[in-house]
C-alpha cells in the first residue's frame, strides 16, 4: 500500500504542511483511477492490464470509471484522431482535479507510425502529458512501470502550499487553468518541428502546390 | 516455367469477336444497344467502360436483365501521376450475381473540374455510404444521393484527402479542433476575446 515517506527534506514549508503534503499524496497516490481511453489497439493492452493477471489494482488504480467526474488518471491508450480530439479535450476537463495525463503507446505519445493527416501527432499538443509510455503497444507491466513512477512523482507535490499560497497558474494551449507545469523537458528547435506545427504550416510547401488555399475543397 | 507454346494461345482477336466467358455474353446482352467498350478483364473480371452519363441505365439493366443482383463497392481511383491526363478520376463499381457466382466491373472517367456523376442510391440503397466516402476521399459528387456528407473526415475539413496532390501529413489537420478551442475558450475564460 505505500508508506507515508516525507515527500521532501528541505524544510522551508515547516513540520504540518509537509506531515499533510505526505498524507494527501499519499491518498492520492494509492486511489488513482484511471478513465480508460481506449482508442485503438493498446486499449485491448488496457484491458489486459486491468483483468486479474496483471491487475493494477494491486497498486490502487483498479477502479476504472467510464465517467470523467469520477477520475484521476487518463490513460490515452491508442490513436487519437483530430476528429476525436475533441472529444478527448472536453472528457479531461470534465475530469476534477487533481488530474494526471498518461500516454500510452507510441501512437498517443508521438503520433507513431501515423505520420497522417488525420492523427494528432502527439496528444501533448492538446493534453498536458505527465507521463509517456513507449512500446507498440507498451506491455502492461510497462504501463504500470510507468503508474509506478507516477505515484513518485505525485509523492513529490505539494497541494497544501499550493492551497495556501494560491497555486501557480498555468495556461495550457486549449482551454481554460491548468494547475501543474506541462511537460517541457525537451527543449524544440527548428528542426524538431513538425509539419503540424502552426509556425512549421506557414512555410511548408506542399509538393508543388501552389498554396494550401489551392488545394482546399468545397463545402466550408 | 517454360514459355507459352503459341500453338495453344489463342488469337487476340477471336477472344473479341467471339467471347466464350458466360458472364461476357450474359453483360454483352443486357447492355445491347449502349455505347459501351469491354476493358481488358483483370482477376477474370470483365469490366465494361462507357461515359458517365450511361451510368444509371447500365447499372440498372445489369441489375436487372444480367442478375447481377448486389452491389459489392463503390470507389475511386486518382490517375493523376500515371497519367497526367484530366479525365482523372476512374470511378469504379464493382457487382456480383450470387445466382450466377460471378462479377462484373465497370469504369467511368471523370474530370477533376466536374467532377459529377449520377448516384445509384436509389438501385441499391447499400451504396450511399460507399459514395459517401468517395465523395469524403476524393470528392466526386454524387447526384440524387439522398445525405452526401463526409462520412469519415469532419465536416468542414474542407480537402479530400485521397486525392494524390494532397499531402500525406495534411494540410492544416489542427484547424478544426483549433477553431472548437478557441470558442470554448472565451465561454472558460471571456476576457480573452
Ligand atoms: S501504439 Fe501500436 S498498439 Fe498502440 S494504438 Fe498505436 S498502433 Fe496500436
């Protein structure tokens, strides 16, 4: 079940703050429950996951609800297209905070071999992802590997600072407040960008196209 | 392998003039009278050309004087690489006599600047979602079909994807969710706008 460890050592937030930080990340930690995206073919790895051979409800995270008011934790587990991006964006701000995102699958973490029009290449383009999962589709050991770390991270926050101190805000590309730091680890350059891009789009040229305004139809 | 021996090929051009395949003699005879030409069969399919306006009258006299009673597909094929030529797109049909056990497939060209052709939603009701996503993918226009829509891209996506001078990563892909984002944006938070 965990232990109630100190999250941190320093000791700048003094002895109570730090003793509740513990007890909530500790709740928080061991009840994590997952909204199962399933979009394609990992959400079959999904399942596996949660059924009794591997059974991640050893680590408290069993309960997955098909309501998004009742979760923590979205596992993105498959393809998301541009058309269901949408639907995708609305279920994680219906889901309360505090919320984790994970991606699992090379498909939701970089887009995959889809290199399409029609796949969103990477769903931290709409999502602010904490934790990534590589593997076509990742084994479920490797995604509760990756719960496992979750729950790490999640022992190092401090929500009583933030309810105190009144948290830092964070927009997110999309919607409204996003209360945690998005995952900008990796620095991008130039070169990193994708033809999806905004700023990639305004250069591109589309083999031999005179203008994307050429090639677009009829009905809008 | 060896190669053929020529003594038991048979000549071109008693094929043409003297079918023997059933299925070429039972098509020859329903579609008597039509301007049509028989292509070169592939995968022992016959398939009949002619131009578009023909298309409902040969569906429906093979539908019903050749009993080829179901439809199997309806799809488009972009020739603009391999051809360079404008009639560009080739719409296929592709129909199946359960009775008979046999096909037949017929080709009709198009031009991508009018790009119509006459719809056969009402022969096999089947085949509106086949012209939904030709019309999607390559945006051939179906007339007298009942709800042409996209059917799998969003509306408003505004390109056809299939078409060959699209380009395989999209153009703009995010624009649609880009746009629904802004306007939900200003209802979450109205000072922005
Ligand atoms: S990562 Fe592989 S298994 Fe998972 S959704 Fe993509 S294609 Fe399917």
């Amino acid at each position: 079940m965990g232990s109630l460890t100190e999250a941190r050592t320093s000791s700048d937030e003094g002895f109570l703050a730090t003793r509740l930080d513990a007890l909530i990340n500790w709740g928080r930690k061991n009840s994590l429950w997952p909204m199962p995206l399933g979009l394609s073919c990992c959400g079959i790895e999904l399942m596996a996951m949660i059924g009794p051979r591997f059974d991640i409800s050893r680590f408290g995270a069993e309960a997955a609800r098909f309501s998004p008011r009742q979760c923590d934790l979205m596992i993105v587990a498959g393809t998301l297209t541009w058309k269901m991006a949408k639907a995708a964006r609305t279920i994680y701000d219906q889901m309360p905070e505090p919320k984790w995102v994970l991606a699992m699958g090379v498909c939701s973490s970089s887009g995959g071999m889809y290199d399409s029009y029609s796949v969103v290449q990477g769903i931290d383009s709409i999502l602010p992802v904490d934790i990534y999962v590589p593997g076509c589709p990742p084994r479920p050991d490797a995604v509760i590997d990756a719960i496992l770390k979750l729950q790490k991270k999640i022992e190092r926050e401090s929500p009583i600072k933030n309810l105190l101190a009144g948290t830092e805000v964070v927009e997110h590309e999309g919607t409204g407040v996003i209360r945690r730091q998005p995952n900008h680890a990796v620095e991008r350059t130039e070169l990193d960008r994708h033809p999806h891009s905004p700023a990639a789009r305004e250069t591109a040229v589309h083999f031999g196209a005179a203008s994307p305004e050429s090639l677009r139809g009829d009905d809008q | 392998m060896t190669a053929p021996d020529p003594a038991n090929a048979a000549p071109e051009a008693a094929v043409d003039t003297a079918p023997e395949n059933p299925t070429e003699t039972r098509v020859r005879a329903a579609l008597d009278g039509l301007e049509v030409s028989f292509g070169a069969a592939q995968d022992a399919i016959v398939c009949v050309e002619f131009e578009r306006e023909l298309l409902h009258t040969v569906m429906e006299r093979l539908r019903d004087s050749a009993g080829f009673e179901t439809l199997t597909f309806v799809t488009c094929v972009d020739h603009l690489a391999s051809t360079a030529t404008e009639p560009r797109f080739e719409v296929v049909h592709q129909l199946i006599s359960l009775a008979h056990g046999d096909r037949v497939r017929t080709r009709v060209r198009l031009t991508s600047d009018d790009a119509t052709l006459a719809s056969i939603t009402d022969l096999w009701p089947g085949a509106g979602f086949m012209e939904r996503e030709a019309y999607d993918m390559f945006g051939v226009r179906f007339e007298g079909h009942p709800n042409l829509k996209r059917l799998l891209m969003p509306e408003g996506y505004g390109h056809h994807p299939l078409r060959k001078d699209f380009p395989q990563q999209g153009i703009e892909p995010d624009r649609l969710y880009r746009e629904w984002d802004r306007e939900r944006r200003k209802d979450w938070n109205p000072k922005e706008s």
